[in-house]
C-alpha cells in the first residue's frame, strides 16, 4: 500500500532508531554514536553503528546500512509497507485504512473467517494432545526426544479418535459447516455426514510467514494410511507458496536457510539450535518456494534424506535453486538418513561441522554423476568427461563457467585445455555459450581515477553530516553538480536543499530510494570513515584538501563532457572561477 510521504516521515520521526536497534541488539555507547555486533552477518568485534543525531545505522564490516525502515525491512524481512506499519503501530500512528470494494471485502472477510476457522482447530488440537486421551501423541513426540518446550513453539497437538469431535467442537465455537469445509478440516459424505479427515495423528499446524494458521500436517498413529496427510489446497493454503517453519527461519539471523524434507526434521534443528530449517509441505520443492526463500536469503543447504530418493530430489531441488539466483550446498548426512536421526545420534556439534562443510552444488552434481560410470574404462571415463562438459555449458556467466572449468580439471585431473576443448565442442553443437577468454594480463587495480573521485565524494558528505555548521561556509564553492556518482548527485542536492533551509534530516533522504542496494550505498555516504586528526591546524588541511578534490574533479569532469553536453560550458567556467578562490581561501573550522 502507498504512504504518503509525510506520514513516512511522521512514522521515521516518532521511532527513534536507538531506541528500536536497542531492541534487536546490545548497543553501547561509544563517542557520538552507539556500537554492537552486526545482526546481519556474524562478528566478534563491534563494526555496527547506530548515530542518534543522524538517525541512521552502518556496519563497517558487511556495509549494510539505512534508516529505521531499512533496518526493520532487513531484521524482519519486512517490505516497506510492512515496515511502516510495523513501526507506526509502536509508536501510535494511525495509517489510512485501504479503499476496499464490495468484492475485495467479501473477499478479504472469508480470508479472515478461514484463518480463524484454523486457529480455532490449531486450539482444539492442541489441548487434545495435553488431554488424557491425547497420551498416544504424547507418547509418541517424546520418543522423538522433543521437550515440551518445542512442543510447545510449534504449537503440536492431536487428533481425536474419530473424525466428528473437531467438527462438533468448530460448530460449537460459531462456525459454519461450509465454512469448515473450505478451511480443508472436513469432508461430507452421505453415510457420515461432516466428518474430518484428521482422526488419529499428531497435529502440526502449518503456519504463515505471520504466524498465521494455514493448514496442517498429520502423522498417523499405528500402522495406517497415509502416514503423512496435509491439508488440501484452500483459498488460505498454497502448499507451492509456503514453507513450514519459515516464520521461524526467517529471522534466524545465520546467514542460511536448511531446506528439509519434513516436519520432524525442521523442528529436531529447531530444538538442536538449528533454527534456520525449513522444510516443503508434502510436495517436491517448487520454483515459487524458491523465490520465497529469496526474500530472505542468498545460500541455501540442503539437508535432504541420503537415500536415493532424497539424492534425487536434492538434484531437482538444486536446479530450482540456481534458475532462483540461490547459491545451493548440500549436507551430507551419511551414515544417517535425515538430519532428525543425525543429530539424536552424533550430536549438534557434529552436524554444524557438516553445515560448515556443506558440499557446493555443482561437485554435489557431478560426484552423482561420477558413481553412475566406471572410471577405470576408459570408454566410460571420456563419456563422463563429455557430461561434464555438457554441465559447464549451463553456466550463463562466462567468468563463473571459466572458475568451474579449473576447479574440475583440478579435481578430476583432467587437463584444463582438453577440457576446454570439450565445452567448445559441446557448446558448438547445441548452440550454448562458449568458455570466456581469460585476460592475460592481471587483476585491475580498484584504485582508479574514478574511485578516488568518489571517495574524496563520500568523505565531504560525511563530513558535512558530522559537522552541518561547515556548510554554510563552503555553500558558495559546492554544489550537487560537483558530484559525478548519480546516487551522490541526488543525496547531496537534497542535502544541501535542506541545509540552506537550516534543516537536517539525512535519515530523511535514505526514504528517496526504495532499492534495497540503494539505501545501503546511500547511508554508506553518511558514515565514511574521516581521518583521524588531534590539531585543528591539520582538520582544516584536511577539509580544505578534500573539498579541493571533489571540486577539480568536478571541473575535470565537465572539461572532458565539452562539444557533447550545452551546459557544460558554463559548469567549465565557473568550475574553474571557484577552483582558483578555493585554492587561495581557508575554511574556518573553529
């Protein structure tokens, strides 16, 4: 939903970012700002910062950076609407409610009506198992090894002996039998009327990235069948869009997702301290989980069963992750099946050793492809090079096929030219991409002519930020115009906007941009690290040397852009006027 911008900023204003970081993270004091840990990668020594005064974070350590919508919108992996009411339900802001139509309410009001349909029956379920006549599904989730904590936070229940208590307890709390019906918790039949179909399992309510009730997973007590039964399809539950235990996941914090096969192996990580698993509801893994996950991560481990079946669908799973731009691993789990019989049997000391060994992809891919030929044939061992190569040409980069190329001829010991020769030969005959030609000469210096531009930039907007005052000293000789970074361009000429109207918001300004990389590199221009100086004598060296920098750069800049832009004449003239009184004027900063 869109905000107006004046009721953003209203939100931005009445939550303070120290007061909300301090809420996700231990902050002290230090200075002028306040220090901890990054919460978006792992650290040991403090490189986050939050500046009350400027209202704004930065890590120096992985660059993330923002105002308090962005840092809401990372930890909680929120959107921007999501964000904002987030924090204007905590500081008491009212938004505009959305304009329905009748269709759009009725709509939404069945929505709501289902959900509630389904946390009345997550209730049920749970009291039940707790209930004496529950004992069975007690019995059975502690030689699981799970405490009642666990229990607990997933929420687990059971269902009765027969299939006509739930639905008369449902009716009894005021619902509707079709109601019942489209939340997926009974069928009718003429023998036996409304009866549900979970009778005799244990209950694990599926739940939503919100924590929302959506449907449920049972497990049948005894030998009956289907082991496993989920809910249908309903108009609240999409198995192909949702994942179980997600909404615990995605706050995780451990820079992965583990992608399970089922329930009970989510909620043993989840007890082990794994609390990143995850695990598809009853189905193969989809290309729409996929792009769920990548709401809120990059890496991906899969934790599949180490049988064949698991082997097979950890490849299909691994093709769905790259079409997803998700970097995949994959965790051996031998001599166990699951991660669930890893852990009760190895321990979670062993089983983050395997994480931390979690096994790239594409080796994962061709080991597989390795044990279906018998490499001391030599006949078998070229039609297994000859796979390889066809695996190297599905690589859509250039670099990133050349990287895999070496790293195979390395490993397998083949050599890297016929190798080569192989993916050409391949790529010729089906029309697929081609190995790149490595440069020969060597890897580019970063410190380019353009970077130290930008990075005498970054230092003058920090400075201003740290020190407003300066600003009106200098007003005469800068403007936004001198900032040749088109990101830089627009946060200074906002910035200067505000401050020759004696305004000062840069929190404000990171509002403008709504790409997440944008905001990042954004904040970065108001947190870059200034030199350290003891005498004022060398802080007004410094300053002035900078604001030369960014200033002759800026005259250099239009110099080059003459006879191609009309207006660069005039920026050429007066960029040199202002070059000459800069170099013979000093900048108080007393």
């Amino acid at each position: 939903m869109y905000y107006p911008e004046e009721l953003v900023e209203e939100v931005r204003i009445k939550n303070d970012i120290v007061d909300v970081v301090s809420g996700y993270v231990k902050l002290q004091k230090k200075g002028g700002s306040h220090w901890g840990l990054c919460p978006f990668h792992n650290e040991k020594s403090p490189s986050f910062s939050v500046s009350g005064n400027k209202q704004m974070f930065h890590c120096f350590g992985c660059g993330a950076g923002g105002n308090v919508f962005t840092f809401v919108m990372n930890y909680e992996n929120y959107t921007f609407p999501e964000a904002v009411k987030h924090l204007a339900d905590r500081a008491g802001v009212k938004l505009p409610e959305m304009e329905y139509t009748a269709e759009m309410k009725q709509k939404a009001n069945k929505r709501a009506r289902l959900l509630e349909v389904n946390k009345e029956a997550a209730k049920y379920f749970y009291y039940q198992l707790r209930a004496p006549h529950g004992e069975i599904g007690h019995q059975y989730l502690k030689r699981r090894e799970l405490s009642d904590e666990t229990m607990h936070k997933f929420g687990l229940g059971y269902a009765g002996k027969n299939g006509t208590q739930l639905v008369q307890y449902l009716r009894q709390k005021g619902f509707e039998d079709q109601e019942i019906k489209e939340a997926g918790l009974a069928n009718f039949s003429e023998r036996g009327g409304l009866s549900s179909q979970f009778w005799n399992r244990v209950m694990f309510p599926i739940q939503d990235i919100n924590h929302r009730v959506i449907g449920f997973g049972g497990r049948v007590m005894g030998e009956g069948e289907p082991k496993y039964l989920n809910s249908p399809e309903t108009p609240v539950f999409d198995k192909r869009r949702n994942l179980y235990g997600l909404n615990f996941a995605r706050t995780a914090r451990s820079g992965n997702i583990i992608l399970c096969e089922g329930y009970m192996d989510v909620i043993a990580m989840h007890q082990a301290g794994f609390t990143q698993a995850v695990a598809s509801l009853g189905t193969a893994f989809t290309s729409e989980q996929a792009s769920l996950l990548h709401r809120y991560t990059e890496n991906v481990l899969l934790a599949y069963d180490s049988d064949q079946a698991g082997t097979k669908a950890a490849l299909r799973g691994i093709d769905i992750l790259r079409e997803a731009g998700l970097v995949g691993k994959v965790i051996d789990m031998k001599p166990y099946k699951d991660p669930d019989e890893f852990i009760k049997n190895l321990g979670k000391e062993a089983f983050q050793e395997r994480i931390d060994k979690a096994e790239n992809s594409f080796f994962f891919e061709i080991r597989v492809l390795e044990s279906q030929y018998d490499l001391s044939d030599p006949e078998a061992k070229t039609r297994f090079h000859r796979e390889i190569a066809k695996k190297l040409c599905e690589f859509k980069e250039d670099v990133e096929r050349d990287n895999y190329l070496q790293a195979i001829a390395d490993k397998y010991l083949i050599g890297i030219e016929n190798l080569r020769k192989l993916v050409v030969t391949y790529a010729s005959q089906t029309g697929l991409v081609r190995p790149v030609e490595r440069p020969k000469s060597g890897v580019q210096s970063k410190n380019t002519p353009e970077e130290s531009a930008k990075k005498a930039q970054r230092l003058l907007i920090t400075w201003i930020t740290d020190d407003p005052a300066i600003y009106s000293k200098i007003e005469k000789y800068i403007s936004a115009e001198d900032f040749t970074d088109e990101l830089y361009k627009k946060v200074a000429e906002r910035l200067f906007d505000e401050l020759s109207q004696g305004k000062f918001n840069p929190a404000g300004i990171i509002s403008m941009f709504e790409d997440d990389e944008e905001q990042r590199q954004a904040a970065a221009l108001f947190n870059t690290n200034l030199p350290q100086l003891n005498t004022l004598q060398e802080k007004e060296k410094a300053f002035h040397d900078i604001l030369l920098a960014v200033k002759r750069n800026s005259y250099e800049y239009y110099t080059l852009k003459l006879g191609t832009d009309v207006n660069a004449l005039n920026k050429v003239i007066d960029g040199k006027k202002a070059l000459e009184e800069l170099a013979k004027t000093r900048i108080s900063m007393e």
